[in-house]
C-alpha cells in the first residue's frame, strides 16, 4: 500500500499519460484522465517525473470505457483505449491547444474533427514486431512493451488489419521453429531485429520485411514458409542493419538510400485513395490509415482548389501522395519531392499508371528547393508539406517564404513541432486562413493528424503558365 496514492491529474502528456504537476517533479499516470480523482499505484521514480499506473476511480469520467485488449497496459501501444471516442477527441484538442497557447498562437482556432471512417479498431495497415530471448531462453516476438524494450506477444491485436494479425502469427510461428534468434549489434550473434509488415486496404495483400543484422539460409526459408503460410503475402523482402541503437532502418552511407533485397515474391503492393492508385514498395513511407488518408487528402484539395493555373509543389511526397491528387484535380504543373528514391521510382510509376502528369524529384528538400525557386521563374505555387514528426528544418522554412505561396497545405503528426513552425512561418509573412483541422489517424492513441492552411497576403496570382514539364522516360523501376 506504501506505493498507493490518490490523485487529481491536470492535463495530457503527450505520450498519452495524465500529468500532475509537482514543486519538484510531475506525475504521469498511465490510465488517468485529467479531472479523475484516482487511486494510483507509483512504478518509478525519476530524476524530472514519477511514473505510475491507474488502479481504479473515485469519481469515473464520462468518457472511461473498459479497454477491450488484455494486453493494454503492458503493451501501452494504444494509451488512450481507455477513453471512449469523445474523450478521445477532447484529449486531441487539448493537446494540440497547449502546444498552440506555448507557442503563442492561442488565438488559432481548431475546426472539423474528422473521425476514423473504419472505427478504433481493425483500422492499422502496418505493424512492427520485435524480438528477444525471453527468460527461459526462448524465441518471443511481439510489440515492445511501455517503458522498456521487453517483447510483449500480441497475437490477438485489435487495432491492426485482420490479415495483419494472420501475418503476425506467421511470422512469430515460423521464427520460433526455424530457431532464428534477435540479433545483438554489441557482439554480432543472432539475426532478426524487427519485422515491419504493410497491408493494401485495396488489394488485401501484405509485404513483409526482415530487418535483420545479417544474412543467411534461413532467412529464405523463413520467407517461403511466411509466404506458404499466408497466401496473401504477395512479397517477403530483406533489410541489413548492423548499425547500433534501436532504428529500424539503416542508410546507405553514400547515397542516404535505404536498401532492400529480394527473398521472394512482389516488390510492391497497391493502394487505391480518391481514384488514385500508389505502388508502395517495402520501405516506403505510406499513411498507416488509409482510410483517413483518403479523407484528409480530399480536404486538402478542397481547401487548396488547384486548377490548370496552377503549380503544385509536393513536398516529403513519399510515393506521391498528394502530388498525384493535385494532378487528378487538374492543377496545371505538378512537382513532387522526396528524399527516398525508391519511392519516387514508384511515384513515377504510379503517375503513369493513372495516365497522370507529374514531375518527381529524389533528394533532400532543404537542397531541391533553391533550384525549384529558379525554374518557377517568381511564379506563386501552392506547396502541400508533410514532414516528419520532427517538422520543417530551418532552410526549409526560409525557402517557402521566399516562395511567397499562393497556398500553403501543412500536414503535421505532432502538435509541438506544427506550432513551432507556424510561428516561424508566420513571422516570415505567411497567415493561417480558416481553422485547423483535425483527423483520427491513430485511434487510441495521442497521436493525430492535422491540416493547416496559410497564404502569403503579398503573393500575387500573375496568371504566369506553368513551368514547361519534362518529360518522364519509361523504364524498368528499381528498388531504393
């Protein structure tokens, strides 16, 4: 009982924990709910914040529901299970609120909450697992457990794509058997890492990849038994990482290219969103939700309203996501840029399968972008960014103002990171027009998808035509 303490949290963390302020140190409470008096029980002590874990309520909120995975709490993967939609909802704009009022732009105002159009649960189309020698020495693949590194087995994950989970099995099934142990970077010994798993909500096939500290003969008969095992995985394909820490995916040191081997079947899958069909190869990066996706990038062409005027500038554009939407809503000049060049091998592809015109660049948008200025010859583009958690990089910034947009599409997945960089954007003469709008992306969970229009009040429309487009050679594609 000595570890037992009854709390009132005041607010969300970020990670998805209630918090109680300290003179000394916060509380994070895994379970609360700001405004819950609760019993709690304290796990750890920290230098900056204790954590704890909610035990029960003594006076339950309306919006407590009764998670309905057993694996909840140790896994911690979905810390908002507990809440029921609307208190999810609430906890998203308080979150992205604190971030604003830190910043200072308290006065911008949140729109639309755009729901999950597939529900809280089966809604995932890419999962990860781990894995680890358990205490007995045993093979254990899984989800790393809150606060640690531990494998917790998931076999039974509500959140992921069905024929995920049929996957999932699978995979830890035939690991187990062939006897393939995780590998250790500090000594060399072992294998496996991770396995990242995507799903085509459109095709209903699955690509598997084996990210692994080294090679061998077992590898190939893990991908022909995942394969046997699931006839929906259409391809099975091999990632070396030897490299320290705990990233999934290592770059080629000279060309920042993250490399990919074939064990066996297809490189890549189909996803259909708006009319728009990707390619997505292993290793591209693709909305988790397509079922979100698909509604948020409808509204990014509502607001935006591209025509044959128009230049279009995708930025971060992965396989082409919104770049081919632009160029399906008629804008008159589409240009796409994306560090991965596998994926912009796609985007082309894509671009052609769709009879869509586009234009795609691979290379790291801070260096693109100073040579796009130039060939838009002063004409205002509107510009759709979707940068990583991280945000915009200050050369980045800089760049989109000399642009002077007509419009400008910020997508973000972190609400700190957003407010930073609309602070910085707006004090370089970019205003944010209409509310923000908020999109479930990732039910349960505190993370959510935003979109943020803003427009440079000195831009002008000159009517100036489109950059003259180049044209796209056929080829055979290969893997980045």
């Amino acid at each position: 009982m000595g570890n037992e303490m009854v709390v009132t949290p005041r607010y969300w963390h970020h990670r998805g924990e209630a918090m109680l302020p300290g003179r000394e140190k916060s509380l994070m409470i895994f379970g609360g709910i700001p405004g819950e008096t609760a019993e709690v029980r304290l796990q750890h002590k920290g230098r900056n914040q204790d954590m704890s874990e909610w035990l029960r309520s003594r006076n339950p909120s309306e919006s407590r529901v009764e998670p309905p995975c057993p694996k909840y709490a140790p896994c911690g993967g979905c810390p908002w299970m507990h809440l029921n939609e609307k208190g999810q909802e609430e906890a998203h704009r308080d979150l992205i609120k604190l971030a604003l009022r830190d910043a200072g732009l308290e006065h911008l105002k949140l729109g639309a909450w755009h729901a999950c159009p597939d529900g809280q649960a089966d809604y995932r189309h890419v999962a990860k697992m781990g894995i680890e020698r358990s205490d007995r020495d045993r093979v254990r693949l899984g989800a790393w457990a809150r606060n640690s590194r531990r494998i917790v087995p998931i076999p039974h994950c509500n959140v992921v794509a069905p024929v995920l989970r049929k996957t999932m099995k699978s995979v830890a099934h035939h690991t187990i058997e062939l006897d393939i142990f995780p590998y250790d970077a500090e000594t060399g010994r072992g294998v496996l890492r991770t396995v990242v798993m995507r799903a085509s909500r459109t095709m209903g096939k699955v690509v598997v990849v084996l990210v692994c500290g080294r090679n061998t003969a077992l590898l190939r008969q893990l991908a022909e038994d995942i394969e046997h095992g699931v006839p929906e995985v259409s391809g099975v394909w091999l990632h070396l990482n030897e490299t320290p820490g705990n990233s999934i995916y290592s770059r080629d040191e000279d060309s920042g290219q993250i490399r990919m081997m074939p064990l066996g079947g297809a490189a890549e899958i189909e996803e259909t969103l708006n009319g728009v069909t990707y390619e997505i190869g292993p290793g591209d990066f693709f909305q988790t939700n397509p079922s979100v996706a698909e509604v948020l990038y409808q509204r990014v062409m509502d607001r935006m309203e591209p025509t044959e005027r128009d230049t279009f500038v995708d930025l971060y554009c992965g396989v082409g996501g919104l770049a081919l939407q632009a160029a399906k809503a008629g804008a008159g000049f589409v240009y796409g840029i994306e560090g991965i060049e596998g994926a912009i091998v796609r985007a082309r592809s894509s671009a052609r399968k769709n009879k869509l015109t586009a234009e795609f660049a691979s290379g790291w948008v801070e260096l693109l972008l100073p040579d796009l200025g130039k060939r838009l010859g002063g004409a205002s583009p509107m510009i759709a960014v979707n940068p990583a958690r991280r945000g915009l990089e200050e050369g980045v910034i800089k760049e989109l103002i000399d642009l002077k947009p007509k419009r400008l599409a910020y997508i973000s997945c972190n609400p700190r990171a957003l407010a930073r960089d609309l602070l910085a954007l707006q004090e370089g003469g970019l205003k944010v027009v209409g509310d923000i709008e908020l999109f479930d992306m990732f039910p349960n969970t505190p993370h959510v998808e935003t979109l943020v229009i803003l427009e440079d009040e000195t831009s002008e429309d000159s009517g100036r035509r489109a950059p003259k487009r180049k044209a796209v050679k056929r080829g055979k594609a290969r893997q980045g």
